[in-house]
C-alpha cells in the first residue's frame, strides 16, 4: 500500500493498472483502493493549497 501511494504521490503519471495487481493480492479491494487514493490525492491536494498559499503550519 505505501509503495503504491508513494509511487502515486510522487510519479501519477506511471501508475498503471499493473500497480492494481500487488495490492489485490494482499487483500486490498475496489473500495480499499479507491480510499488509498483518495487519501494520497486529499493530501497532496491540501498541501499544495497550503505551500501555493505560503501558509505555515506553525
């Protein structure tokens, strides 16, 4: 699962279906994916609003 939301986080544009494979095979469902990516999209959404904003979380 954290080898996926990083890769998701950090190169979106390599993720493929193929990423879906080793997370189904540990169990992980459609639903348990989709929250996963929700999660990683929520956050690197939030930090971009605060970083683009020049908020500082102090």
């Amino acid at each position: 699962m954290l080898e996926y939301a990083t890769k998701l986080t950090l190169r979106p544009s390599e993720v493929t279906q193929d990423d879906l494979g080793p997370l189904r095979s540990v169990g992980f469902d459609d639903g348990d994916i989709l929250a996963i990516v929700e999660v990683a999209a929520y956050y690197a959404y939030a930090n971009r609003i605060v970083d683009g904003l020049g908020v500082s979380v102090e």
